[in-house]
C-alpha cells in the first residue's frame, strides 16, 4: 500500500480517472455525456485525440465488477433458492447498474493513464504522425 501512497503520478491518474476531469488541468470534465469523450478540453485545449480505451473499460467492468457480483448471485441461489422472478428483481439489476457504474472511472482512468505515461501503441509512432498530418491537412 506505501507505493499507492508516495506515488504522485497514481494518485492523479486514480483521482481525475474517478472524477472525470482532464488529466492535463483537473477542471473541467473530459466527458461530453456518460462514456464519449470531448474533442478538447474547454479549460485548457487538451486534444482528446490520443485517448484510446477501446473496449478497456468493459473489460475491467466484467473482471472486476461483475466478477464478485456473480459469486453473490450464486451464493443466493445456492443458500436461499429463490425462485426464478426473484433472480430478475435482484441479481440483473445488480450486475446492470454494477457493471454501468463503473464503466465511466474505468474510461477516465484509462484515458488519464495514457495522457500521465504518454502511452501510445507500440511500432504506431510513425502512422499515428501520418494520420494527424492526413487529417490537419498537412499531407
């Protein structure tokens, strides 16, 4: 837990990734409604562009939201047998508004880690210059 706490550069990426605000400035928020990401930010110009979560936060949402939930939904059936309509009053809404919740720290945690460690694709340097010249004009 010591590397959580002297770690700076975790601690912006987990706070502007659970609030939703720009990993460059902290002030305004980097989402244009639940999941879709502005073009800049309206604070400081920040270019969304290099922000690529794909199906990221899914992932994360399924291992480790629904994950746990699942294991809730089975110990009910397995100590309570409840009937069937009991499951689809309880267990889909847990796991609907549990994997929807965390849909969006996911993203901004993800797009907040790839603007702090200034990731980008590997062997994609070169094609990622192409296409913003493409799309600039510039080419």
């Amino acid at each position: 837990m010591a590397f959580f706490t002297q770690n700076p550069k975790f601690d912006w990426i987990f706070q502007s990734g659970l609030k939703g605000t720009c990993p460059a400035c902290a002030k305004a928020s980097m989402f244009n409604g639940w999941l879709k990401l502005r073009k800049t930010c309206p604070e400081c110009g920040l270019d969304y562009q290099f922000a690529n979560a794909d199906d990221g936060p899914a992932f994360f949402a399924l291992c480790i939201t629904a994950f746990p939930l699942t294991f809730f939904v089975v110990w009910m059936e397995v100590v309570y047998s409840p009937p069937w309509w009991v499951h689809v009053l309880t267990s889909v809404p847990i796991l609907g508004v549990g994997c929807l919740a965390t849909l969006r720290p996911f993203k901004g945690w993800l797009v907040a880690s790839q603007y702090v460690n200034n990731a980008i694709e590997a062997g994609t340097e070169g094609l990622w210059a192409k296409l913003n010249a493409r799309e600039k004009g510039e080419g």
